[in-house]
C-alpha cells in the first residue's frame, strides 16, 4: 500500500522562505538602481525603500525597527548613496511607522498611504539635504517628479508585497498518488 505524497515544502523551508522572502525582495528592490538607465534627473523610485515600507505596512510584526540598519547599509552600497544615509533615514521610517502603530487601533488603505507618502518624502528629502550637505548642491525641484512617482507607484509595491506574503506563507496542498 502507497502512502499519500505531500507536495508541501518541509515545514524548515517554509521558515526560511517565510524570514527570507522579504528581506531579499527589499534587497532586490535596492538593486533595480543597478539597471543601465539613463535619465537626465531622478525619476525612478527607491525601490527598496517602498518595499521596505510596503513589507512594514503590510506585516508590521515581521521586522523590528534596526532592520533598518542593514538594509539601509545594503541600499547605501547598491545606490551609491553617502554612506549612512539609508540606514538613518530607513530607520526613522520604520519608527515613525511603529510610532502610528501605536497610537491607531486600526487603519485603512487611505491611512496607509499617507503614511507611506510621509515616510516616502521624509526619506527623499532627507537624503537630498544630506547630498547637499556633502557637497552635491542640487536643486530640490530636481527630485519633486521622483517624490511623486514614488508615492504613486505605493500601492503597486504594496500589492506586489501581498502577492508575495501569500506565496511565503503558502504551505501547498496534499496530493495522493494514484
């Protein structure tokens, strides 16, 4: 007698695709900055912070706010960015994110956003003065179309992030052989 095969992953390879799964794809989103473009003034989004942002946002139990830290670091490294800059600026977003935790009982899609549009600008405008600050003197109108495209490609990242939390969190189902 054949016994069923379960088409599940073992339960250690869900663990580990349940704590990977975000930090690579906020990793990867860092690293779209390495793709071959050219434009004469940013418009491209920091992708890795909207993930980032998205991730908190969506499962706000996942990470603690020093995760920051590193990926800031990571972002730092793969943006070319002064050094500090991402892991100051992703930190305090992420406790500014804790920070409405604390004080909503609950929110909707309209909260979040604005949420994330504040955490988005802070963390833009934010790295422009610290740019500025070390000797790139760049006008700030410069990255105003980047804010906005990054505030409106939010919600594209936040259902990307929910697409990707039901796939790492997805045990598979059981199939019996015939």
């Amino acid at each position: 007698m054949r016994m069923p095969t379960s088409s599940a992953p073992p339960t250690r390879a869900i663990e580990v695709r349940a704590q990977v799964v975000p930090i690579v794809s906020t990793l990867l989103g860092s690293a779209t900055a390495l793709m071959p473009t050219v434009a004469l003034s940013p418009t491209w989004p920091p992708l890795g912070l909207l993930m980032l942002l998205a991730w908190r946002l969506l499962r706000p139990e996942i990470w603690p706010a020093w995760i920051g830290l590193p990926l800031g670091l990571a972002d730092d490294l793969l943006t070319g960015q002064t050094l500090g800059t991402g892991m100051v600026t992703w930190t305090a977003c992420l406790l500014l994110a804790d920070l409405v935790e604390g004080r909503l009982l609950w929110r909707d899609y309209w909260q979040e956003w604005l949420l994330a549009a504040i955490a988005i600008a802070f963390a833009m405008l934010a790295g422009w003065a610290i740019a500025c600050w070390t000797g790139g003197a760049t006008p700030v109108r410069l990255i105003l179309p980047q804010l906005a495209i990054s505030i409106l490609c939010f919600p594209i990242i936040g259902r990307l992030c929910a697409r990707l939390d039901r796939w790492r969190l997805a045990i598979g189902k059981i199939r019996a052989q015939d």
